[in-house]
C-alpha cells in the first residue's frame, strides 16, 4: 500500500471531505481552530482562521462551508472569509464542543456529534441531524464522545461511535426524512484495538475506523467484523475519506497528544493512501434539493 504525506503539523486533524468538483480536500484543526484545504493539483495547503475550536464541517456546492464551532453552526464564505450564524446547537451544555459530522448520502442533511471537552468527560455527547435550512433536531443522547459518523451505500443504516467508550453503534435511517431507529452497538474496539475515531464507508458496505488509539485503520464488515487492520506511520490517525478518481484514494487525519515528549514525522501530518479499493464519497449539502 503506497503512502504519501503532507506535514501540515495539525494539533488535531479531523473530518477530511472531498469535494469532487474542485478536486481538493477541506479538514479541520480542531485546536488551531482552522478549516484547512489541500489543491491535489499543485499540493498548496490553503487555511482560515476561525473564531473558536471547530469539530466538523460540511461543503455546499455555492463556495461556502458549514462549520460545526463550540456551540453553534456557522457559514463560512471562502472568498471573503465572512462568517454567519446558522442555529445554536447546545447552549444548555456549557461543557461540551460539537465534534465529528458528515453529509448524508442524498445532501439533504448534516449529521454531527458533540463531546465533553473536559479532561474528565462525562456522558454529555449526543447526535443531531440538522436540514440545508438549519432546523435541528437530537437524534441520540448519553455519548460521551460522538464520532465516527458514516452510512451503507443504501443510506438505509447510519453509524456512529462513542470513542471513549470504543463501542460502535448502528442504526436504522430514513434518509428522506432525516430519521434514525434504535441504535444498538455493532462492535466494540478496545485501546489496543484502536478505539473507533472517524470513519467512511467503501462501496462494498465496510466501515473503515480510524483506531485513534493504535495507529491504525480497521475495516470492519457490516456485521461488526474485524476484516483487516492497517497500520499507519502516525500515532493517532482521527478519521478517513475516500476521494480522488474513481474514490479510490483514501486521506488520513491525525492528532498530536499534548502528552506526547517526541513527535514523529507523521504525527499530525495528514495521509494519503491508494487504497485499491472505491468508497463512498458524501455529497454536498444542499446539492440534492
């Protein structure tokens, strides 16, 4: 498996999404509260600076970003760097940060998850599905770090993940109207394991893990399988996405932890992998209406 890296130095890399048309990549840096955008044409590493720390991030197909912030969605224009409001998310939970989100597969709405952002994290994290037009609404409750968000090629299951935890939930989803069922837990991924950070899907319905706390990536099948493990140069890999000609290359976040005496080369560094296989590349939102 060929391997290729951008030492972009991120404290913590997240939520990397493809945006085909442009073919260029966009992520987060959570703590140097920045969106960041990769050109594949030229490798140039574009940046925005950003108000507050910023946990996900959703691409519209009008040259504007959603951005998940501590408490709220907001709008970012590119080209002016102009940001606005979209809702309040959370204002009750003065502890928390939103983290992790993703697109649903027909772009009618951005799924995303919210965290204790304290050292000593409680059960305060939950899952919310917010429509192009900004109405939310609480999918599930009692996370302790929400994560891992991603669909089946039919959109008829929704995954995600409490990453403290290391449990791995799926659920029954109507896409049309924005709706989850019953979660139950599909599998459970321990330290040594790679506790389940962010994720995506390939064609075939395996989910792909980031295991954030064994430098890996794992693949698992739609039954809670472990199918393979990948081992990667970075410590802390934090979510995978599929992109470029036929979603057949797969690009890797990763984090520093302030714990950390040395960082290696490729720690926070963001990967690129040819993985061989396709995935499952999420729409823009809006993009289906």
């Amino acid at each position: 498996m060929a391997v290729r890296g951008y030492r972009v130095s991120n404290k913590v890399g997240e939520c990397p999404s493809w945006h085909a048309g442009e073919r260029r990549l966009y992520w987060v840096d959570v703590r140097r509260q920045q969106l960041l955008r990769l050109d594949t044409h030229a490798s140039e590493i574009s940046r925005w600076e950003l108000p507050e720390v910023v946990g996900a991030l959703a691409l519209l197909p009008s040259g504007q970003v959603w951005l998940g912030l501590r408490h709220r969605l907001v709008e970012l224009d590119l080209e002016s760097g102009r940001i606005e409001d979209v809702c309040d998310v959370e204002s009750d939970r003065p502890s928390n940060r939103l983290n992790d989100g993703k697109v649903s597969p027909t772009g009618r709405w951005f799924v995303f998850g919210s965290m204790d952002d304290r050292p000593e994290k409680m059960p305060t994290g939950a899952l919310y599905c917010v429509s192009a037009n900004g109405h939310v609404a609480r999918l599930y409750d009692g996370l302790v770090v929400s994560n891992g968000i991603a669909w089946s090629p039919d959109a008829s299951v929704l995954y995600f993940s409490d990453s403290t935890r290391g449990l791995l939930m799926h659920a029954p989803w109507n896409e049309e109207r924005g709706e989850m069922g019953v979660a139950r837990v599909l599998a459970h991924l321990d330290e040594g394991q790679g506790r389940p950070d962010g994720a995506a899907v390939d064609a075939q319905g395996n989910y792909w893990s980031a295991g954030v706390s064994a430098a890996c990536l794992n693949q698992l099948d739609a039954h809670g399988t472990l199918l393979r493990k990948l081992q990667l140069p970075c410590r802390a890999p934090t979510m995978a996405a599929f992109a470029g000609d036929g979603s057949r290359t797969v690009f890797v976040t990763s984090l520093v932890r302030s714990t950390w005496r040395e960082i290696g080369p490729w720690d926070g560094a963001l990967l690129e992998l040819d993985m061989g296989v396709p995935g499952l590349v999420p729409p823009l939102l809006g993009q289906a209406l």
